[in-house]
C-alpha cells in the first residue's frame, strides 16, 4: 500500500489540471506566443549523456518498487505519536510567495512528498491540494493516467520519466525528483528513531540509491540547464560530507546512517530551505 502514497497525491489533483490547463493554452494562444520558441528552449542532451540519464533513470524507477520513505513514516506513527502534529512541513499558503520556477518546481516535490504524512496525522488537506493542483498548471506537470489506477508508483515514474525524455524536459525530471529525495531526507532526519523503526538494510539502500541516483542525475545535467545548475549549486553549498565526490557515497553504512544523518540535521534543513530561494 505504500507505493501507492505518491500515486494518491498525484490522481487526486490530476482532474483539476485539465480543465485549466486547456483554459492555459488557449490564453497562450491568444497572447500569441509561439510554439516554435517553446519547442527551441527545449534541451537538446548529447546521446551519451542522454544513455547516461537512462541508466539513472532505470535505478531510480527499480528503487521506488522497493520502498517509500512517507509512507514508512505515516506507518510507523502510534496513536501517541499522531497527538503531536509536525510544526516542519512546507506551509502551502507560501505557495503565493513563489516566483521562480525554480521555487515552485521544489515547493511542488516537498507538497507531494508529505501528503501522505499528514494523511497519517489527520491534519486536512484541502489547502494542500489546492497548492498542488495549481503548481501543476503553473508548471504545466503532467502524469500519465492510462489505466492509472492499476498502476504501482513506479511504473507511473518510469512512464513520467519517458514522456519528459520524449519532450525533452529531463531536466525538470530530475529537478523535481531531486526536491522529492531532499524533502524525504529532511523527514527522516526530523525523527530518525522513527524512520528506522521496523526498517530492513535492503529497505533504507533502496532509499539511498535513490539519493544518489539524483544526485547523479543533477551533476550531469547542471552545465545544461540553469535552473538544474541552481539545484546543483545549493547542493554544493549545502553538502554534509567534505566533497562531492563523498557526499555520491551518502550517509555509510546502514548502522551508521541513523546516526550520521541526526548529526546533519541543520544541513540538511539548510539544503531544503535553500531549494526554495
């Protein structure tokens, strides 16, 4: 039931994008802007890199099959637990402060990641669905929704994945992917006892892959993309081990993650936040 946590977020707001994303392109229309000028500011992304992309992309697919890190945390919570609600979560009422693209496409990652949290705390979700609805006109975000409903999280991914591929936006891709994996480390360092209750090593490396496999993706494409590089720069600037080259390698072990990532709590907070700047 957990892989589908994300899927849930996604269906409950995809009627909502049609109707105005159609009443969006008829306003482009009208404005006169020019599709020829949309299609060149698409990124055009060298074979090699491109083959490179789908291996990672391959990786990160096959991982979410294995585990959901929101949804381990909306399982693990006792009736005790669930009085406290978490004070931490990304507010949806500053989505009227965004501007950039570049804010919203994070704003738009760490909404979907902690829905199904709030879920399991029973806090509402209308402001949260209203914000993510109209994130994903503003971005013009779309999901597949053949047969979605008998379809696990990360076959929708990978079908996600290859319509960005086919568009030429694996950038976004991988920007919005990479707010998800940032905002999920961010909950599980809010309370690791809780996130590693009740938690298999193969489990937690299926989230660690998943880590690096965007961590991967945002390097490659950073000299292609500026918005990509703006991702790449916080995460230099923001990185809990010495180096790059170190922080490919993650938190160690999976007896010495739980500790390592309590310890890079504040960095960690620090990179979020930075992602919405």
């Amino acid at each position: 039931m957990r892989k589908y946590c994300l899927f849930i977020a996604l269906a409950t707001v995809a009627a909502m994008t049609v109707s105005c994303r159609n009443k969006n392109s008829k306003n482009a229309e009208s404005e006169g802007v020019n599709e020829e000028i949309v299609e060149a500011a698409k990124v055009v992304l060298a074979d090699d890199l491109l083959a490179a992309l789908d291996e990672i992309g391959e990786s990160l697919t096959n991982d979410l099959n294995m585990f959901d890190v929101a949804g381990h945390i909306a399982e693990q919570l006792t009736e005790k637990d669930k009085l406290i609600k978490p004070d931490y979560l990304f507010n949806p009422s500053e989505v009227n402060n965004l501007v950039t693209r570049f804010q919203k496409v994070s704003a738009l990652g760490f909404l979907i990641c902690e829905r199904p949290v709030r879920i399991a705390y029973g806090m509402p979700l209308n402001a949260v669905d209203e914000a993510i609805g109209r994130l994903m006109i503003d971005l013009n975000y779309t999901i597949p929704v053949k047969e979605i409903a008998d379809k696990p999280i990360y076959e929708v991914v990978k079908e996600e994945y290859e319509e960005y591929r086919e568009r030429g936006e694996l950038p976004f891709f991988w920007q919005f992917n990479f707010s998800i994996v940032n905002d999920a480390l961010f909950l599980i360092s809010k309370n690791p006892d809780l996130f590693f209750r009740d938690i298999t090593e193969e489990q937690y490396k299926s989230f660690e892959n998943r880590f690096i496999s965007c961590l991967k993706a945002v390097c490659a494409l950073a000299k292609y993309d500026p918005e990509v590089a703006i991702a790449f720069k916080v995460l230099e600037e923001n990185m809990v081990n010495s180096n790059l080259e170190e922080e490919m390698k993650a938190f160690g072990s999976f007896n010495e993650a739980k500790q390592q990532i309590s310890d890079a709590g504040e960095i960690i907070a620090a990179r979020r936040s930075a992602l919405l700047k």
